[in-house]
C-alpha cells in the first residue's frame, strides 16, 4: 500500500529520531545554509553510490484522469530491483497487468526510468553550477529540523541544450535536513518547452533513512495537468519503494 504524505512524514520522523537519537544528545552547532547545502550535495555523490548497494521493491501507478475526477486508464507496475547470480543490477516484474494507458498518452510505450524527467540525485557538485540556488527559509518538516532551498536552471541556453540530449534541469525546491545533512524532500518539476514532446508532472519526493545516514526516494506523489500541444490530460502518480536491503555479497 501506497503511503500517505502525512503517513510518510510520520514515518520518517520517527525512522530520524531512532537513528539519530546518538547525535541528539551531542549538542553542535548547525551549519550555516551555504554550508549545509555543500555537505548535501556531498553526500548526493555517495548516495547515487549507495543506492546501488540495495535491493528494493517499486510499485508504479499512474493513472490519466477523466471528467469529474473517474480514472480514464491507469498503469500499474510492481517490480524488484535486485541482482542476479553474475552480479548484474536487474528488474524483475513481479505484476503488471495489461493496460489502456500507453494508448491514452498516445505513446508507444512508457519510459519508466524516465517518468519525472529528472534523475532521483540530480543534485551533485557536478550538476550545481547548472542551478540558480537561493536560500528560501527553515522549516519544520514534520519532526525534522529543515534548510528549504529554491532551484531554478542558471542558463537558458544551457537548459535547451541538454533538452536536445533529451535530458532536463529541475525548478522548484528540495528540503535539506539539519541532522545528517541530506535531501529528504524534494518538489517541483522538470523543465520543458512548447516544442518538446516530452511532458513531466510536478511531484513530491519523499526519502526514507534506509541504513545509518543513508536517505533513499521511498514515495513520489503526482497530481498535475501534462499540457500537450494539441490537448491537456490530468495525471495522478504515485511511486513506492519499499523493501530496502543491503546487499552483503555483491560481486
């Protein structure tokens, strides 16, 4: 079952205060938002490292919306990502029942890797300088101590470029948590143009402490209206990852 935002902030709050009971009880100073945004975008580079330590189960379901809210066509996709006995990262479709929604977008198939149009850890000392980044405030996530962070592409040309390679920058805001320093929320959408035929939801990220100090995407909420050009067409989504395992002997 798909969690709800409330359930999932619950969640991770208290995933926070049992793994971060040790630190609280040490007293440090907070790092200033510049400072704090640097050791985030550290650890961007080593999480991208560390998810590749885990197997995880992924349910997807998106679902195009008709008049009055009812469901058009929905997709509904539920796989483990794991390795097989060579050691090769692999995806094991574990449901996937036939559905009307390729046919609703007018696709001739889904790129599930690509469904956001960004990648889960856009964010790294490699990617930055793509971004105009300001400090937008501190907040209370839940229980988490919070640095909230605006995010916009720092170049058009550079943004268009990339889009000619198929790949997008991100607008919006990402959540920074003041106790291990990471990414636990992240909001906001793909950047895109009239003339792209690619069309990305705005969603809501929500990462899970899976090990010590370890934030992996453990919900993805969507609920938007993908513009096209000749038509509109309302979308919800939503993206679980569950199951969490470090791999012991990973060849």
């Amino acid at each position: 079952m798909i969690m709800s935002r409330r359930s999932a902030l619950l969640f991770l709050s208290s995933v926070f205060f049992l793994s971060g009971a040790q630190g609280l009880a040490q007293t440090r100073a907070a790092l200033s938002p510049d400072e704090a945004l640097k050791r985030a975008i550290a650890n961007e580079a080593q999480l991208k490292l560390a998810e590749s330590n885990f197997t995880y189960r992924q349910e997807i379901l998106v679902q195009a919306i008709g008049e009055a809210g009812t469901v058009r066509a929905q997709l509904h996709r539920v796989s483990e990502v794991t390795y097989d006995d060579l050691g090769k990262r692999v995806e094991k479709i574990l449901e996937y029942p036939p559905s009307n929604l390729v046919a609703a977008l007018g696709l001739l198939q889904v790129d599930f890797k690509n469904l956001l149009g960004v990648e889960p850890f856009f964010l790294t000392t490699t990617t930055l300088p793509l971004y105009a980044v300001k400090f937008v405030e501190r907040q209370k996530l839940d229980e988490l101590q919070t640095l909230v962070f605006a995010l916009q592409p720092a170049d058009a040309k550079t943004a268009a470029q990339l889009r000619d390679k198929g790949e997008h920058l991100f607008a919006g805001k990402v959540w920074i948590d003041e106790q291990d320093y990471e990414i636990v929320k992240i909001e906001g959408r793909a950047v895109t143009v009239k003339e792209d035929r690619a069309r990305f939801p705005k969603f809501e990220c929500y990462r899970e402490n899976v090990d010590s100090g370890i934030w992996l995407p453990a919900m993805v909420m969507a609920d938007d209206v993908l513009d096209f050009p000749r038509y509109d067409l309302p979308v919800r989504m939503k993206i679980n990852y569950s199951n969490f395992k470090r791999v012991k002997n990973k060849k």
